[in-house]
C-alpha cells in the first residue's frame, strides 16, 4: 500500500468509529472505548504523514 492508500484506509476507520459514537444505545465504556480507539487512529495517522514527508525530505 502507498501512503495515500494508507491515509485513506485510515480515515475511514476513524470515520466509522465516529459515526458508532451518536449511537445512543452504547454504553458510557462502550463510548469511552471508541474515544481511545479514535484516537489511536488519529495518532497512527500523524505518524504516517510524518514517515510519509519526512521520507520525502530525505532524499532531496
């Protein structure tokens, strides 16, 4: 996979955990849940686009 195919990937998961959230059956550990999990998608995703540009910075 390339980066955009990553990134991409991704956000996607992280849009689909975040649409879960408005789900007002879930439980408060059910929510809390999906907040760790969302940000450990946003945290994946700042690591790609670092690995992704520093990568690039490199090799000019």
């Amino acid at each position: 996979m390339d980066y955009k195919e990553v990134r991409a990937y991704l956000e996607e998961m992280k849009q689909t955990l975040e649409t879960k959230m408005t789900d007002p059956s879930l439980s408060m550990e059910e929510k809390e849940e999906i907040r760790r999990s969302i940000g450990n998608y946003e945290y994946i995703i700042e690591l790609t686009d670092m690995n992704h540009f520093e990568r690039g910075s490199v090799n000019q």
